[in-house]
C-alpha cells in the first residue's frame, strides 16, 4: 500500500516565483471554488506563424512594480471556457508554467485573465491546489514566509 503524501499547508494569500518569466514574489489569491489558476495579463494576441497559432502577451501592467515590459510568445496554449464567479462565461488563453511555492517547483495551467481591478495578479485554483495542498483560510503568507527564513 502506498504512503499517502503529506500536505502542504497555504493560506488564503501567498506570494508566488514564476522563473520562467523571472517574476517573483507575486501577490497570490488562493480560491478553491476556481478550477483553473489565473495571472494577470494584457496585449494578448494570436498571429500564424509557418501556418501555427502564436500567441503572444505581457504579464502584469505598468501599474504592477514588477512589469518588464517583456512579450512572452508560445504555441504551446489552449482555449478555454471559463465561468467567473457571477456565471458569465468567457473565452480565455491558457498556458502551463512552472510555479514556485515551498521551495518546490509545480507545473499547472494559468488562464491568461485581465486581473487589473483585482488585488492580487494571480488566481490559485484547485487544479494546483490537488497537488498536493491544503487551505488554511486563517494563515497568509506561509510559502513567502518560510522562504525568507531559509
């Protein structure tokens, strides 16, 4: 019988690293009645290139301290329906990426969503969370935390 994995922990906010875009400590909301995981992004667009899809888009805004000003391009996206919180459907991109939290890396999907009048630029929904978490509404900041402290 296999041993079951120990859970890890994670408020309802945490800051997250997204190596892969060099983007770290980011303002996280963790939300188990989202499915799928979320950033924040603008300028999305899809051009063919060679007869393939590329999308295109910026992370963040120039409001966010930690904007770049860098256009990150895949052909690596899927489209998704997506159902906000008040039932309104939306068609979005999504991408897999690497997320850093604990100190472990975790590869999901993010949808790529407008966030701008959101607090937090990033949506941590169950498909993540089923990796191996557990919510404590109570506690913040337990990945940053414990980062710091290393």
């Amino acid at each position: 019988m296999p041993i079951p994995r120990r859970k890890i922990t994670i408020g309802a906010v945490d800051k997250a690293d997204f190596p892969e875009f060099e983007l770290y400590n980011l303002d996280c909301r963790v939300d188990t009645g989202a499915t799928s995981s979320a950033i924040h992004c603008q300028n999305i667009s899809i051009r063919e290139v060679n007869g393939e899809e590329l999308l295109s888009f910026e992370l963040l805004d120039r409001k966010h301290p930690q904007y770049n000003k860098k256009r990150y391009q895949t052909r690596d996206f899927i489209r998704k329906t997506v159902r906000s919180s008040f039932g309104q459907e939306e068609i979005r991109y999504a991408i897999r990426t690497n997320i850093e939290l604990f100190g472990k890396i975790y590869e999901t999907q993010f949808t790529l969503a407008d966030r701008v009048r959101m607090k937090f630029p990033v949506l941590l929904g169950r498909k993540l969370l089923r990796q191996g978490f557990i919510v404590d509404v109570r506690k913040k900041n337990l990945s940053f935390n414990q980062k710091q402290n290393i």
